[in-house]
C-alpha cells in the first residue's frame, strides 16, 4: 500500500468471502476485529476501500457507510 500510496486509479481485489471479510479488519483501522464475525461477507459481497494518509480506510461494507461500522443499530 505504501509503494502506491500517491497512484491514482482504483485497484480490485478479489478473493473469497471469508479471506476479504477477516483481512480488511486487520488492515483497516475504522472496522472493528469481530466485525467480519457479526456480519459476514456472502458470495459475491463488496468491500469498498480507500488509502487514507497511507493507511487503508473501508468506505462501505455490504452498502453499510464506513463511518457507521461497528455503531449498533437503535
């Protein structure tokens, strides 16, 4: 990430369901640990991302904006 840091353009990244779902947690600091546990990633799911600063931030996860992941719902 770092090497690409000032690139632009977008990268895709595919890969299974689970591997996606338990690395971007690990990756990107604004989506908590058990996250991938409480609302895994199905076939075909999406995981938007973004470099920030250098460091990987998630921008949307299954149509949830990132700046709501991890907020429970009233």
């Amino acid at each position: 990430m770092n090497r690409h840091a000032q690139d632009s353009g977008v990268v895709m990244i595919v890969g299974h369901a689970a591997t996606i779902g338990f690395m971007v947690p690990v990756l990107a600091g604004n989506v908590p640990a058990d996250y991938a546990l409480l609302h895994p990633l199905p076939n075909t799911g999406i995981v938007k991302t973004e470099l920030r600063d250098s460091r990987l931030f998630c921008i949307d996860w299954l149509g949830i904006p990132g700046e709501e992941l991890g907020k429970e719902k009233e």
